[in-house]
C-alpha cells in the first residue's frame, strides 16, 4: 500500500482503547510501504491528546481538520460543535506534534459574504500548507435537505476569490478544490483522480478495483452481519467508460491529460474523441503544453460543463 486514508467519518468520535483496537487490526492486515502517506480525518471538538499521542507512536503522518469555517455564526448556522477557538488549538496540537496539516472549509452558506471568507482563507492558510474548499450543497435525507443554499452561480465569486487569494499567498490549485504549498498534495486523493486501485474498507466505503468500482453496506449492522465480501452495490465499467472516466478525473487535477499515456492506455479512437469535444469548447478554458491538456484558472470554476462534454 501507498497510501492509508482513516475518515469519511469522524475516526476521532474513537477513544484511546478503540483506536488501539483499529491501530492492531490494521498491522495485521495490511502491508504498509516505506514512506507512506496515512491520513487520519478529525474534527476539533473531539480531537483530544489521546489521539495525538496514538498517531505520533503508530504511522500517521497527516491530519486532516474539519473546520468548515471561524466564523461562529456561520458555524452555528452549519450545526458544528466546535468553535473558532477550538479550530485554531486543533491546527496547533497537530503541527506540535509534527503533523502535516489540511483543513477544510465550505463557501456558499447564507449569510456568507466575501469578508467572512476572506477571513476564513487568511486564518486557515497561516497555520496549514494543504487546504480544500467546497461548495455547500443541500442533500437530500441530511439536515440540510430543503434549506436554501448558494447556487453555483451565486458561489462562483467565492471560488473565484479562494483562487486569486490563495495563489497570492503561496498555494497552488492542483485540484478543482484542493491547494498546496510546497507541493504538499494530498497523495491519497490524487490516486482517486489517477484511477488507480482502492480498497475500500468499513461501512459505505466505496472501492475501485481494475474497472470495478464497489460500495461496502451501509448501516454498520447490516455490514458486520454479511460475510465473505461486503458489497451492497457494484459496476462495472466498458473500456470506453473507463477512459471517459479517467479523462474526467485528469482534468480536475493540474497535471490534467497526458495524450501519448492516455493513448496507449485506451487507444487512439476513443482519444480523438475526447479530444474532439474539448475543442469544441472556448481555448480560455484550458493550458495546452508538451503533449497535455489541463483546466485553467476559468476551466476549474467551469468544471462541470466541461466535465460534461467527455461524458
């Protein structure tokens, strides 16, 4: 293994003799690499010294803070549990302990106005040098569902300002929603965007192996129940989806597609295809140079049509 992601959750709700229990299961069961990258999720409400001290002794090497925002009104508005003092302690226990840290953050919630934000981005990328923004979005079956949120277009000057800020100080857009300085990407999430195999293990993880991608069960009951392979939901995907696919994922990141690679891996039909909707398209949208094709600044807050076109 390369890479070792602990989250999609909140690992940090585990006290000292649970993580004890995963950190055992985890040694026996998987083959960890020189050098490699394990990402823990936390929230700074539940994050404690406990935590800190099991992962400085066993492998991990990266934290990943939920903030969200520094605002308390819009952390109110959100239901978080933490306050902006809190954040701030959590992004300085992890660097204490020699962590390297990402934090998030979310834009287009009501009452959110280019100040707010702009203190958000400034407080957050004084203390990391990896941070991701997304856009907030109502989902159906969440607390959220129903609620009147920002409209793509409505956020899009948020975004729009996270790129030019961020660039100013030091941080460079390597994926639609992803910043980095001094090259500290997040190597995990960039084998998403690589298409590269995952294992995905525990309830409602989802998974990619050659072509197939799975989703584990759901409720923790129903997974610890099944036996054998825990699989709720598969697909398979045709030689053709899979190169759609991977041309979509290349093109969130900055390295965006490589033509000679895709080429050899998915043929030169399919390539001139794909090829052929991109330049359809306005030439602002897109760096060409040495054989590949990335978004621009505009490409990245437009992905979504672009995105479409390769579908």
């Amino acid at each position: 293994m390369e890479t070792l992601y602990i989250g999609g959750g909140t690992p940090t709700f585990l006290n000292a003799a649970d993580w004890e229990s995963l950190i055992e299961i985890l040694e026996n069961g998987l083959s960890f690499s020189k050098g490699m990258e394990v990402s823990v999720e936390a929230n700074p409400d539940s994050l404690n010294e406990d935590h800190l001290r099991l992962w400085k002794t066993w492998r991990v090497n990266r934290v990943s803070l939920g903030i969200q925002s520094f605002s308390p009104g819009i952390l109110r508005w959100l239901g978080r549990l933490h306050d902006e003092k809190q954040a701030i302690e959590a992004l300085e226990r992890c660097a204490e302990c020699g962590f390297a840290s990402s934090g998030d953050l979310i834009f287009g919630i009501p009452g959110q106005n280019l100040r707010l934000w702009h203190s958000d981005l400034r407080t957050l990328c004084g203390s990391v040098n990896h941070l991701s923004i997304y856009q907030l979005t109502a989902e159906p079956g969440t607390p959220l569902a129903g609620k009147r949120v920002a409209s793509q277009s409505e956020a899009y000057p948020l975004y729009r300002f996270a790129q030019w800020y961020l660039n100013r100080r030091g941080f460079l857009q390597y994926e639609v929603a992803s910043f980095a300085r001094n090259e500290s990407w997040c190597r995990h999430n960039l084998s998403y965007w690589k298409q590269t195999n995952v294992l995905g293990l525990g309830p409602s993880a989802w998974g990619y192996l050659d072509g197939l991608r799975y989703r584990n069960a759901a409720p923790l009951m129903r997974y610890l129940r099944q036996e054998g392979l825990r699989w709720e939901w598969t697909e398979s995907l045709l030689q053709e989806d899979r190169a759609r696919e991977a041309a979509i994922l290349a093109l969130r990141t900055r390295w965006g597609i490589r033509w000679k690679t895709f080429r050899r891996r998915f043929g030169g039909e399919i390539s001139r295809k794909l090829g052929e909707a991109l330049s359809e398209l306005s030439p602002d949208l897109f760096v060409k140079r040495n054989g590949r094709i990335s978004l621009s600044d505009k490409g990245f807050r437009l992905g979504n049509s672009i995105w479409e076109r390769l579908v």
